[in-house]
C-alpha cells in the first residue's frame, strides 16, 4: 500500500471490489459504515490485498469495481496511534 499513499496531502487512490460493508455505531453515537475493498492478486501464488475504507453513506453494491479517494486520519487511543482510511469523493 506504500505507493498509493501521497504523504504530501494524506490522501490515497484505492482501487478495487467491495467485498464487505460493516455498519459501526460508536458509543458517541455517529454511525458510519467501513467498506473493505480487495484489489486482485499479483497472481496466482499470492494474496490479494484489502483496505478498509470508512464512509458516512453506503459507497455501493457488493461486488462492485470502483476507485476512491480517501483521507487518512490518525489518532491517538490508550497510548497508540491508530490509522483510518475515509472516503473523500469515489473516482
């Protein structure tokens, strides 16, 4: 995943199939939904790779190919930093 991030702006272009949507309701109360998008295999020996990607909306159908933009946010929760993708605009 190391060449898609633009460490410049902190957004990466994340290109794949929705595999999975996951609603989330925090204890705070402010639902949102993380999509995992799957890219192919290299090829046939190796795995593909998965990117979990929040929203506040539902970006699309099950098995659907799309490319999105998303930010990367960070925090810092019981002394680690955490990271999460959010959908900026689908490309």
């Amino acid at each position: 995943m190391d060449e898609i991030f633009d460490e410049m702006n902190g957004k990466a272009k994340i290109k794949g199939m929705l595999t999975g949507i996951k609603q989330i309701d925090p204890s705070t109360g402010e639902r949102y939904y993380e999509h995992t998008l799957t890219e192919p295999a290299k090829d046939e020996y190796s795995h593909p790779k998965s990117y979990p990607v929040c929203s506040n909306s539902i970006l699309g159908a099950k098995g659907t190919v799309f490319e999105v933009l998303a930010e990367i946010r960070s925090w810092k929760s019981k002394g680690f930093h955490n990271i999460r993708l959010w959908a900026v605009e689908g490309v």
